[in-house]
C-alpha cells in the first residue's frame, strides 16, 4: 500500500463572516422549498438541493468544508448505497459524529437535499466527517466542487450503457475522483479496471486495496469474467466454475474476505482472520463488507479500533433502504432486492432460494433506472424455473415475461400497473414471505405503496 497522507483539503478554512451569513440566507430558502414540497406530497424530491445549486453554487463546498475529518465519497457501478450504509454506520459505532446521504439520492443535487434536511439554524454541520454515495457521473461534478479526503471505489460493471457509453467511460469518470482525492483511495483490486485508477492518484494520495481470497475469485465475477462466460461453449455459467486470472489479485489488500456462510463471513486484516454475524442479506453484501471495513481502517488509522470493536460495529449494519429491505405486511415478510444490471441480478438470484417464497419482479425503464433493458439477457433465471414467478410488473413487464419464457420460467401473473400488481400480489398466499426483485424507481414505487398499507420507514424519497 502506498504510504497514506494526512493531507488536508485547501477548503478546510472557516468560512468568512459574509460567507456565513450567505450560506444562512440559502439554508433559509431551501427549507422554505422543502416545506413546500412535502405540502405539495412530494416530500422525497430533491428540489430544494436544485434550486440551491442554482442559487448559490458554493453552498454545498462551504458547508463540507468545515468537517474536520473531511468527506468520504463512494462510488462504483453495483453497491454504492450498502457500503454507505456499513461505512457511515460503522464510524458511528466507533465514535464518530457522521452526516451522510442515506436514502441513495446520489446526485449531487441529492447531497445538498440531505444537508438542508440535517443542518439547523445555525447553518453548522454538526459532524466529524461526511460519507456520501455519488453516481459515478454526478461524482464528477461533485469532486470539481469538493475535493474528497477519502474515495472507496467499488467496481466498473456494464450498467445503464445508455447513459454512460462504453464500460471504459465509467472507469475513466471514476478515475477523475482518484485524481481528486487529497487522502488515501481505497480500491477493489479484482476489478482490473478500478485496480488500474492507482496509477491516476496524485504523488501524495496514499492507496489501499480490499479483495477476495484465491477461492472466492470464482463466486464475484468482473464484467470481464461475465461476457466471457457468455462467450464460452455452454453459453453461461462458465464463471462459476473456473477460477478467473485477474492481474492485480497479488496485490497487497487491507482487508480480504475469505469465507462466505449464512449470515456470517471471515475476514482477514494485516494477517488476522476475524469471523462476525451480519444482518445484511446476499452474498454480494459480504463482498462490500469488506470494501467497508477497508475504508473505516483508513479513516481510523489514527485511532486503529480493536478487532472486537470493528466486528461488533460490522454486525450491527442494517441493510439499506430497498437493498434485502424488509417490509412486514400482516405478519409475513416482504422483501425489496434492488437489480439494475446483469452482476447485481445474477448475484442476487444465486443469494436467495426462492423455495418457500412468492416471488414477484418489477421492472421499469425511467431515466434512473436506465432507458436500455437489454442486459436482462445477459441473467440466467433457470434458478426460479421450479418455484415460478407469481408476478410481473412494471412498464417493461412484458420484455421480463417474455425473458422468463426463453429460460422456462412461468409466469403467473402480468400486470404493467405497480400499484395493482402489488396488491394481487399481496393477496396471493397470505401469510407466506415474499421477495420482489426491482429496478430503482420500482423499488421507490413499492414502498410508497406498502407505506400506505403497512408501517414502513421514512427513506426521506419520493416515489
């Protein structure tokens, strides 16, 4: 690891006393748009963070800047908003004040919304440090404005290809924030393009690693690893059954994860294997624990937690919001998995057996799940041909169905309007758990519908 830096941002300044009173004024204003939001009931919008970006442009690095421990931005195609969550909940169990964007508004719009909900009259962020999740896009723009002290880069998967172009586009977006960031990076050393942005950090940047151990290589595959059992002789799974060659897997990480098991996982640290419970839900969930406490151990390194103390802050890491999220509806649960590319689909498919449940997918193709639904190809959903799919919504229920119908998966039900397909599906074998896989603004979708129905969490979203 190259050796870390304490080095502090440029606007880590007091602001002055007009800048004060300016940053007053603006809070004031973006208050008076959120009350006026959530009369008008679209209390999740991140109006008032787009009016103050209009307004006062500066808003957002004035506030950040006065964090004595310096923002932490996370960013990467698939698990974004978990390893926020594990991260910002961590620190927090460790001692940390920490403010941070916990619903998954990541746009940077969506940071200036959260701000304007926490701060109070005094216009004083009453934190240690920040832990934001940004799009791999907006985290471009954020990083012009606010340069991160840490970055913790996840992974470069083919997802929402019509907003980002080719795959290499993402990884060159997240090397912009490599370049940015004033601390350490954290990086995903199996990921051979993510491994590769250690070159793109400044001299003085240190650099860190979290990966896999030799046999567990197989279970997370890269997009690489993907199309190219896609490409093979079956035509698919060929990653699952061949350990894949990844040219960065020598290199020394801070945290590896090294067995998997039914909410449990093993972790090495600096030579040390350390098992903990979690309540998180998938395998791929364990694989982002790691990333976690790889950045924690960053951030920390001045206080350097105990083991005990890291894995006890691990266990007690809920999942996010619409992420293995658990709704209980008349006293069964109901599950809300977020898909939105072919690894997330794939991984979460392989993490659940759909025995014993009522499984339901709800796809959409608005802009924030994004407009192309053909990677729905590159899933293998033979693992639901016995149980079947009870049913089928969204506006691209029927490109789903017909999916299905290629892999020999029934489908019991289609209904292209969310609200009814909910309710049927609610009806169907009551009192038996249920799971619903579902793009982004599926998932903003059901919950606003089980809320009104059943007690469900404030995220702070709108539909």
């Amino acid at each position: 690891m190259r050796s870390r830096t304490s080095t502090a941002q440029s606007a880590d300044q007091p602001g002055r006393p007009g800048r004060r009173w300016r940053s007053l004024l603006t809070l004031l204003v973006g208050k008076a748009v959120r009350l006026v939001s959530r009369l008008s009931h679209h209390g999740g919008s991140a109006l008032p963070g787009k009016v103050i970006e209009r307004i006062d442009p500066g808003f957002l690095a004035r506030t950040l800047s006065e964090l004595p421990r310096g923002v932490v931005l996370v960013s990467g195609t698939n698990g974004k908003t978990t390893t926020t969550r594990m991260v910002a909940s961590m620190l927090e169990s460790l001692g940390l004040k920490v403010f941070t964007n916990p619903t998954g508004s990541n746009f940077t719009r969506g940071v200036v919304s959260a701000l304007v909900s926490t701060l109070g009259l005094s216009g004083r962020l009453r934190a240690d440090i920040a832990v934001l999740e940004l799009d791999e896009a907006y985290a471009v723009h954020f990083v012009r404005q606010v340069k991160p002290r840490y970055a913790l880069l996840l992974n470069v998967m083919r997802d929402q290809l019509d907003r980002f172009g080719e795959i290499d586009t993402t990884a060159r977006l997240l090397g912009q924030v490599a370049q940015a960031t004033t601390g350490t990076v954290v990086l995903n050393r199996e990921d051979p393009r993510i491994a590769r942005l250690a070159a793109q950090t400044p001299a003085r940047t240190g650099v860190a690693y979290f990966g896999l151990s030799d046999d567990l290589l197989s279970y997370f595959p890269t997009d690489d690893d993907m199309h190219a059992s896609d490409r093979g002789a079956d035509g698919a799974g060929a990653a699952s059954t061949s350990r894949p060659i990844r040219p960065g897997h020598r290199l020394p990480a801070e945290v590896t994860l090294e067995r998997v098991m039914d909410h449990r996982a093993a972790f090495r640290l600096d030579g040390r294997l350390l098992e903990t419970d979690l309540r998180l839900e998938g395998v791929y969930n364990l694989y982002n624990a790691a990333a976690a406490l790889a950045l924690v151990r960053v951030v920390l390194e001045d206080r350097e937690p105990d083991d005990a103390a890291l894995m006890d802050a691990l266990s007690k890491v809920t999942p996010a919001f619409g992420r293995g999220e658990v709704i209980t509806y008349q006293g069964a649960p109901v599950e809300l998995v977020l898909v939105k590319n072919p690894m997330g689909f794939r991984l979460a498919l392989s993490s659940f057996d759909p025995a014993g449940q009522d499984t339901m997918i709800a796809i959409r193709d608005e802009y924030a799940d994004g407009r192309d639904m053909s990677w729905l190809w590159d899933v293998d959903f033979t693992s639901l041909r016995d149980t079947g799919v009870a049913m089928v919504s969204g506006t691209r229920a029927y490109d789903m169905a017909l999916r299905l119908a290629y892999d020999q998966v029934p489908a019991e039900a289609i209904e292209t309007d969310l609200d009814r397909a909910l309710t049927a599906f609610l009806e169907v074998h009551p009192g038996r758990p249920k799971r619903i896989y579902c793009t982004y603004t599926s998932m903003l979708r059901l919950r606003s519908a089980l809320g009104r129905v059943t007690s469900v969490d404030d995220a702070g979203v709108g539909a």
